[in-house]
C-alpha cells in the first residue's frame, strides 16, 4: 500500500499511519472485554494488530504497530490503569513475554516479505531482459524486410521490360504488406498472440493509400474491433492487399475516379468487404489489366484460413465478401 500512495504521500508515513491505526484499533477492540476479561489475556489481539499492520504496511508498519499497541494496552489494559507504572512481576513478565513473540512474528513476516519482494524483482528484471530481446528481434526482422524490400526496390529500376518491373512491383508491395502485419504483432498489440486486425488493416490502407492512389480515388476504411492470431493476420493482411491494390490500379482504367471501401464485420464469424465503383472485373481482364498471380495468392490464403469467398462485379464496380469463421 505505501507503494500505491508513493506519488500523493510519502511512503513512510503511509507506514506510520497504518501501524498507528493498526495499535490503536485492537485496543480500542479489547476495551470492550475489559468487564469480562479484565486483565486475562490483555496482549492477545495485538498479534492480530502486528500481522495486519506488517502484511499491510510492510515490516515498519508493523513495528510502529508492536510498539504502539503495547503501550496502549500497558496504559489503558493492564493494571494501574491509565499508568505507564511497573506492574507486579507476573504482569511485566507476561508484557515482555507477549512483546518478544509478537516480534518473533514480525520477523518472520519481514524475511518473507525480503523473499517475495526479492522474487519480484528478480521477475521482473528477467521480463525486461525478455523484452529487451524481443525488442531486438523486432528491430532486426524489420531490417531484414527492409534490406529485402530495398534489394527489390532496386532490381526494379534496373529492369529494362515494363512486365518485370511491374512482375517485381508486385512483389515489393507483397513484401511491404507483411511488413507491415509484422509491426502489428507481439509487443504493438498489448498481447504477444494476438493482433488488433481493425487498426492494422486501416494502417495497411494509409500505406496503399499513399503509395499508390491518384487523384480523384478515395480510399475508406472501416473496420470494427477485433483481434487475430498473428499467422491469420498476416494472411487477411496480404488479402486485403492485393484486393485493394488490384481494385486501384486496373478497376478505374487509370483513368476514372472512384471509391475503394475496405469495411470488417464482427461476429460469430469475421465479414471482410472490399469493394470499389470501378468498371467491373470483365473489362478490366480484356484489357489485360490483371495476371492472376495475385488471384491466385487470394485464393490460396482464402482457402488456408478456411474462408469463403463470393465475388460480384458489374459495371458499376466489384466487390468481394470474405467470412473467415475464425481468427484463432
């Protein structure tokens, strides 16, 4: 508790006040008795005073608790009444008696205490440790993604055909997508198995956004709370990737302007939309506007995770719903 109260009130006396309130509660507790009792017993509550304050307040608190409860209870307790004089031998042999096992218990809680207080903090170094290697490993995969993006980055300026360039565009927009997933994993999520797939979809769509929209093409995104393991989120990542980056380049002819929607549906099962106001899927392949690797690399994650997917497309534009019944 002294801990808790740190940045209001000085540690210290936190202790003091509960081992006050600790010595002054048991005896106000026993003067009660005092008709029945009398002087029988006049320390016992007091045991419960140290152990209360000690486990409360730490080992000071109990101390203050030892001392101050018994010499309340020699004051106001043990006869002459309302005295600090020397009580007969029999009641000054008990007073020590009572004084020296409640300090037998109290240093038993304090070296437990040193116990727990040293586990504690041996967790918690071992934790920062751990976390400072998952730190580096973070900081190192995103190295490697960046090394590999870069190398691919520059075989394509180097590449003279225009397919091969855009056959390796592709697969740096690929590379950039798990990347991304990657950033979203372990450490960024509050949890080391789990993904906030809401926010790392709309930021997997700010990245596309700015990397490959042109004027007149808005790209949504709206997506409700929810969480994936993160091999399901890096998959659902590289869908939404290329279903966006497909719907950008090829839907709008490089020409018209246009809307492209990624919207996520909670529930028993996860719906994923993506849909654009495009020309529609027919033209857009008569004009040679798509590969099919890309296709092929929805279909494989789509039936991976267990997916269903349904696709209409029109000349008002395409849309692909996705239900993945789970994301564990």
């Amino acid at each position: 508790m002294p801990q808790r109260w740190a940045d209001r009130v000085s540690p210290r006396l936190v202790e003091l006040v509960i081992g006050a309130a600790s010595a002054a509660a048991v005896v106000a507790l026993r003067l009660p008795f005092q008709e029945f009792a009398g002087d029988r017993a006049p320390y016992a509550l007091n045991f419960l005073g140290v152990v209360f304050a000690a486990v409360l307040g730490g080992w000071r608190s109990g101390l203050v608790a030892l001392v101050g409860g018994q010499l309340l209870t020699w004051y106001f307790v043990v006869p002459p009444y309302m005295s600090f004089d020397i009580p007969d031998r029999q009641r000054f042999a008990a007073l020590i008696l009572a004084t020296v096992s409640q300090a037998l218990i109290l240093v038993v809680i304090g070296l437990y205490q040193r116990e727990i207080d040293k586990g504690t903090a041996e967790r918690e170094r071992r934790m920062e440790l751990m976390n400072h290697a998952l730190n580096e490993i973070d900081h190192r995969t995103r190295n490697n993604y960046q090394t590999v993006l870069a190398l691919v980055q520059l075989q394509t300026q180097r590449a003279n055909n225009d397919e091969v360039k855009a056959a390796l565009q592709q697969v740096s927009d690929r590379i950039q997508a798990i990347s991304a997933a990657a950033e979203r994993l372990a450490l960024r999520s509050g949890d080391i198995d789990r993904v906030k797939l809401d926010d790392h979809l709309c930021e997997l769509c700010e990245q596309i956004e700015r990397g490959l929209t042109r004027d007149g093409i808005e790209l949504e995104c709206n997506v409700e709370s929810v969480a994936a393991n993160p091999d399901t989120a890096t998959s659902i990542s590289i869908i939404v990737n290329e279903l966006v980056t497909n719907a950008i380049k090829h839907a709008f002819n490089g020409e018209r302007s246009g809307n492209v929607r990624v919207i996520g549906k909670a529930g028993q099962q996860f719906e994923l939309i993506v849909a654009d106001d495009g020309m529609g899927i027919e033209p857009t392949r008569r004009k040679g506007g798509s590969s099919g690797l890309g296709t092929k690399l929805v279909d494989s994650f789509v039936k991976q995770l267990g997916a269903k997917h349904e696709v209409t497309s029109n000349d008002n534009g395409t849309t692909h719903h996705l239900f993945f019944p789970k994301l564990d």
